[in-house]
C-alpha cells in the first residue's frame, strides 16, 4: 500500500496511489494523500497536479471492511476530497478501470477529470445501503443537474466513459495513456492560472415539486429501502443548502445508514458472494483450466438461458438438440429476448447482434466434440440424463468438463457410466438463466479441485456468482425452498388465501409471491414431484386436480384474463381451498403477515441449518448468495441466515418449536445446529468467522 510522488522537470507532482487488488481508500491511502497534496502546496517548484492509481483501476472506492468500525484513523474521505478542492494548485485526475463510489468522489473534487476509454464510473453507495459519504451527491449534482444526479446515485450502476463524458462527468476521455493527457490538462490549468473550484456554486434554479415528483416516481419500487430515499434527501439538499452545510447534513446520513441494519446485510451480501466464489479448502496450484468454447445440450427454456449466458459474458456457445423444430423454437426465443433487452436499452443493437454472431446451433450431438466445457440441460429425467452423459464422456475431450444442469437428481447416479467422473460437475443455473445470477456448483463423489476450480471460474467470468454445494436431493436452495412450499400448502388449508400469503412476502421484499411464481412455472412439475416423493400437499394436489395448472391454462392460484400475466383473486379458488380445509376438519382463521412470513421463513432458516451441519453448504454466508441470486430474497435484508441472526436465533428457535408442536410437523423442530448456537449464544455470522479462522 503506497502513496509514490513523482516531481517532473515540467513542475507537476504526479501521485500514485497503490493498494492491490482495486484500490481502496484506506486509512493509509487517505493519509497518503493529504500529505501528498500538501507537500505539493508547499512547494514553489509545483505548478500542477495529476493523480492516478497502479494497477487495474482508479480508486474503486472507500475500503468497505472499514466500515462499521468504531476506530476511525487519520483523515476523512471528505477531507481528502476538501484538500483536493482547495488545492492552490490544479488537480487532475487520470482514470482507469472501475472509478467507483469514494474513488468517484475524489476524482470529483479535483479539477479536472480525463479517463482512457474502457474506464467505467459509478456512485453504488446505494447498492451498499449508503448515501456517498464525500460531498459525491453534492459535487455531482451541481456538476450535471439534480435529475441525471438523482437517477445515477439511486441506481448505483456504472456508465461507461464516453457516458461520463457526455454528461458532464469527465472532461476528456482519451485512446490511450491517460496520465500523460491529464498532464497536459493540469499544466494548461495552471498556465491560464484558474481552474474551477466549482463546489462553491450554489444552484439558484431549483424547483422542489417538480424534483420531488421526479423522485417520487424514480424510487417507487424502493419504499422499503432506506438509501434511495436518503440519496433524495442529499440531492435536494445539494440543490438548496451552501454545501459545507449539505456535506455535513450527509455525512450525519452517511453515518446513520452505515450503522443501519439494511447497509449491514447488503455488505455482508458483498462479501458473501465474493467468499462464495472463494471457498476454503479448494484452492489448487496452478492456472485454471481455461474455457473458451461451450455445448449445451437442450434447447430448452433453460438450455437457451444457459447458452445466452455464455455469449453474454464473450464465449461462443453452441446449441445442441435432437430435432429442427426444437433448435429453431428456442432460437427464435434467444432472438426474441435479444431483440426486447436492445429496445428496452440494457444492451445496445450492436452488442444483441454480437451475442447472437456467438451462438451456433446444431442436431448432431458430435459437435460437443470439440468443447471446453458441455451442459447437459434436457428434461428432467434421469435415464436421459444418463445416456446423454455416457456419451458427451465418450465423445469429449479427456480435459473437457462435462456439466448436468439437474436440479434436484442425484449427480453421482447421472454419472454412475461415466469413466473419468473428476471432470464431472453439477452446473445448476436458475430461470431465466440469462437473467439469474446464481449457479450452484454441485460436487460429485469424485469431481476433481481442478475442475471445481475452473466451474467457479467460468461462472464467474460470465457474471454469476457461484456457490458450492453437496449432492444431495434439491442441493441448497430446492431443498430449502420445498420447506417454504409445505409451509405455504399448509397457510392456505388453515385459513389463508394465496393473494394473503404471496402480499405477506412481497411487503417482506420479495419482488413476487410464492404462489404467482408457481403459476408462472406451471403447477404441475411440482405435483408430478410430489407423487414421485410421496408428499401430497392437500391444496396444491386438489389444484391440480382441478386442471389448474397455472398461467399455461389460463387458472391456478390466480385466473388469468386473455393474453394477461397479471394474477387476478379468484372466487372458484377460494371456493376449492375452503372445502379442502373442510374435507380436512380444519376451521380457516386469519393470520396476520407478520406471522404468514414467520411460518414461511422460519422453516427455510431451519433447512438451513441442517444444510451446514451436513456440510452440503460450506458456510451459512453461501446460503444466502444462493437465496440473494436464486429466488429474489430481498437483498437488503441480507439472505436467509443473515436475517435470522438480525430477528435473533433464540426467538426463531422457540417459534420453530412452537410451530412444529401446533402443526405435529417434525421437520420443523429445531436443527440441533441451531440449539447449540442459541446455547453458545452465536450467530450464524460468527459460525462462519469461527470457521474461517479454524
Ligand atoms: C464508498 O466508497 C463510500 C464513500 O462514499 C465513502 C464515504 C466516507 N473495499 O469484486 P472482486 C475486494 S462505498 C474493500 O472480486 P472484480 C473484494 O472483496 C464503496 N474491498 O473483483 C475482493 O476481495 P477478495 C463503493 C473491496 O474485478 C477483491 O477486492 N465502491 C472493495 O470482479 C476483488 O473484488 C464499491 O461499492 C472495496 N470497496 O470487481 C465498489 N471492492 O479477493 C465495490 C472490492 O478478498 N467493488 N474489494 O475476495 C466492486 O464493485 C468490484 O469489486 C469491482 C471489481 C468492480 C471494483
């Protein structure tokens, strides 16, 4: 970690900052600076400034792991940024990379910005349950209109540097050697003898309910979020207050949310999904396999998805699949979702067409001859699953990676044919595979570090985050998630209807209900399931039975009007629960939402636990990367574990226990990992500290 200065004939002090692996402002980095800055002020031989980072990237923010903690050391972030702005001489930053959060906020206080292309910038304070704590809002909102300010701090997403430039936020973006053309641009600065210390302005032309109608719209959807609201507040604060006066109105806010529990679950959500891709004791020697070339067999819903993943993240992928009509229907599909997302803008025409030059189909299995890695991603349904793999085993490659994308059946049996089964692996990804980040990497008896390795590093490459599990019926999340269905069939025959348990969840932060996502997928994959299982679920069974199969046959927990997805209540269905719950001898009551999300909950933080001990899942933090990334678990809430710790073990223990004395269900009495961390008085969080330092 250094600060280097570096005095040049011209007079300018080049500054540059090091702190592998992106550059985070530490303590360190701050001091560094204000020294650095300092030292230049004081010196007659320096006319101008540039400051810069070795490495990948400029500043990609404030060190996050310093948050939270109660020993602050050296300078503020806010007064680095001070010290920049007042600088008597001019400052100029050169970026690269990822200008990201605080590092935005320093290359705002300089006076000049020049970035290579390539360089992307972002304020995602807000994905951190944060407002930028350094003057960011109120430097950017000055420098390029409250609306565009407001829009870029709620969504926290990065634009790339010709973006930037357009709106304001660079002043120059470069081919190539950024640094030297920052140069230039403070030397000029200096020799005019004036640079912009613009964060003195003060906006005269604001109109707050115009702003505040604007804003309203923007952040409907985050009403349960703290950080979009404070990111409105510290716009229209930029807008209406001198902006010492605003800086310190956010930092108190700064200061508030960071101690806030939705900023603590979305930094622990950050490092979950890191740690997850990471995991202990399956690091090996040596490069990784690399992975440029791609098969997925099945051209399916999924198969599709999957395939789109690859060529979303550059890597050419082919389809395979037995007949014409197959391969062009789900071609068609990639087609069509390419064609939606470039006119919805989140890709451009130019990168659809691309994605698209990367996919090749075919009928002929023997194509998988030449691949990197092969999916198989056909129906459910093992004896298929067997076959295509004994013979993708046959046809590959020795070092290829040979992939089932099953979503509950046991891997070992998939592969019982297979002869060299250390390349063997689970890829689990989940729909819509092109949209979900999560995949679950399942291990089977005999898949190799190598090729766990290289699964973890192609799904990262493309955008995902892997989480590691055990083979066992469901892997991590399905074998949680049929824990919250029981719970659910069970809501609905005591007394609950499915728009009560599926709003429960929503208010919750779910972005849809359990039941809606059912009737999406259609009804009757579960009860074919359940048959096969021998766990009948009285309501959903007597739903199916009723021909409801979900939004394909226009009926399920919901009716549907023509060509609509919207689900609409429906009297028949009330009708047909309130008679199995009397063909049952049950009397309905009400519930409140409190406890409909308890019961929903509960169970899955049960499961859980009993995930862990069985060491299916290596730590509690990857359940909740598998639950943030696989099923819409409100992000700021941290994941499953992570909210069980904030509710507090000892009260979810005795809930759990109190609900399996009511309802005779067994598996709903506490995990014995459970009791004992409620005995030893720990968290989930501090099983996976202890763990990690073992
Ligand atoms: C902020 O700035 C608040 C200000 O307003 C200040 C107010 C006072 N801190 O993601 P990767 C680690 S808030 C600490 O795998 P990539 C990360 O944990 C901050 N550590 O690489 C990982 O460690 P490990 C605003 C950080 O290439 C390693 O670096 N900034 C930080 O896929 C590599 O990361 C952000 O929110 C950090 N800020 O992606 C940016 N960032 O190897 C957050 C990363 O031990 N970061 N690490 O697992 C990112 O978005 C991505 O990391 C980035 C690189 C795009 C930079």
């Amino acid at each position: 970690m250094t600060i280097e200065t570096r005095k040049l004939d011209n007079g300018l002090l080049l500054i540059v900052a090091e702190n592998p692996p992106v550059n985070a402002i530490n303590a360190a980095i701050r001091q560094g600076l204000v020294g650095a800055i300092e030292q230049a002020n004081g010196s007659d031989d320096v006319v101008a400034i540039v400051l810069s980072c070795k490495g990948r990237t400029f500043f990609a923010g404030a060190d996050i792991k310093e948050f939270g903690n109660a020993r602050k050391e050296g300078p503020t972030l806010h007064e680095v940024c001070q010290k920049i702005a007042h600088s008597t001489k001019p400052v100029v930053a050169a970026l690269h990379g990822t200008v990201l959060g605080g590092g935005l906020e320093i290359a705002l206080a300089c006076h000049g910005r020049v970035a290579v292309e390539g360089t992307t910038c972002g304020l995602p304070e807000s994905q951190l349950g944060l407002i930028p704590g350094a003057g960011g809002t109120n430097r950017l909102a000055r420098l390029i209109g409250p609306k565009k300010a407001l829009e870029f701090v709620v969504s926290g997403k990065q634009i790339g540097a010709a973006r930037a430039e357009k709106l304001g936020v660079l002043d120059e973006v470069v081919a190539q050697n950024e640094v030297a053309a920052a140069i230039s641009c403070a030397l000029r600065m200096a020799q005019r003898g004036r640079f912009k210390s613009w964060s003195d302005d003060f906006p005269a032309d604001f109109v707050v309910s115009t702003f505040e109608d604007f804003a309203r719209k923007l952040t409907q959807k985050m009403a349960n979020q703290d950080a979009p609201a404070a990111c409105v507040r510290s716009v229209q604060r930029a807008m209406t207050m001198p902006f010492e006066e605003a800086i310190a109105a956010d930092r108190e806010e700064f200061a508030r949310l960071s101690a806030g529990n939705q900023s603590l679950a979305l930094r622990h959500a950050f490092f979950a999904e890191r740690a997850a891709a990471k995991p202990k004791g399956f690091d090996i020697p040596g490069p990784v396999k690399s992975i440029s070339k791609v098969t997925v067999i099945g051209a399916g819903t999924m198969g599709t998805g999957i395939a789109m993943s690859f060529t979303a993240g550059g890597i050419p992928a082919t389809l395979i699949d037995t007949t014409q009509e197959a391969l062009d229907r789900g071609l068609d599909r990639v087609r069509n979702l390419l064609a939606t997302s470039a006119r919805r803008g989140s890709i451009s025409e130019e990168q659809a067409e691309q994605r698209l030059a990367l996919l090749q189909w075919s009928r002929d299995i023997e194509q998988a001859s030449d691949a990197d890695l092969v999916i198989e991603a056909v129906y459910e349904d093992l004896a298929i699953k067997q076959d295509i793999i004994t013979r993708l085993d046959a046809l590959c490659d020795q070092s290829a990676l040979i992939a089932t994308n099953t979503s509950a059946i046991d891997i070992d049996l998939i592969a019982k044919d297979v002869r060299n089964r250390d390349r063997f692996v689970g890829l689990h990804f989940f729909a819509p595979a092109n949209v979900m980040r999560l995949v679950e990497v399942v291990l089977g008896k005999e898949t190799s570090a190598e090729t766990i390795a290289a699964s973890l590093w192609i799904a990262k490459k493309i955008g995902k985050v892997p989480v590691l599990s055990g083979n066992c019926d469901g892997f991590i999340g399905n074998r949680m998630v049929a824990k919250r269905g029981a719970q659910v069939d069970r809501l609905l025959l005591e007394g609950a209807l499915p728009q009560d348990v599926d709003e429960s969840l929503k208010c919750f932060g779910f972005p849809m209900g359990p039941l809606a996502i059912n009737d999406m997928s259609g009804l009757d994959v579960g009860y074919a399931i359940r048959k096969r299982r021998g766990t009948p679920f009285p309501i959903a069974d007597a739903v199916v039975e009723h021909g409801r199969l979900g939004q394909k046959t226009g009926a399920g927990y919901y009716r549907y009007e023509d060509g609509n997805r919207t689900p609409l209540p429906d009297p028949e269905i009330e009708n047909l629960i309130a008679s199995v719950s009397n063909a049952h001898g049950i009397t309905r009551r009400t519930f409140s939402p409190d406890e409909m999300v308890a019961r929903m909950i509960y169970p899955l933080v049960n499961e859980g636990a009993r995930i862990l001990e069985e060491g299916i899942a290596l730590r509690a933090s990857d359940i909740d990367a598998v639950w943030l990334n696989g099923y819409g678990f409100p992000r700021w809430r941290g994941g499953p574990m992570f909210h069980a710790d904030s509710v507090g073990l000892s009260d979810l223990t005795k809930t759990l226990r109190d609900l399996a004395r009511l309802t005779g269900d067994n598996s709903l009495t506490p995990a014995p990992l459970l009791n004992r961390l409620v005995a030893d008085e720990m968290t989930f969080t501090d099983l996976d500290k202890e763990n990690a330092e073992k």
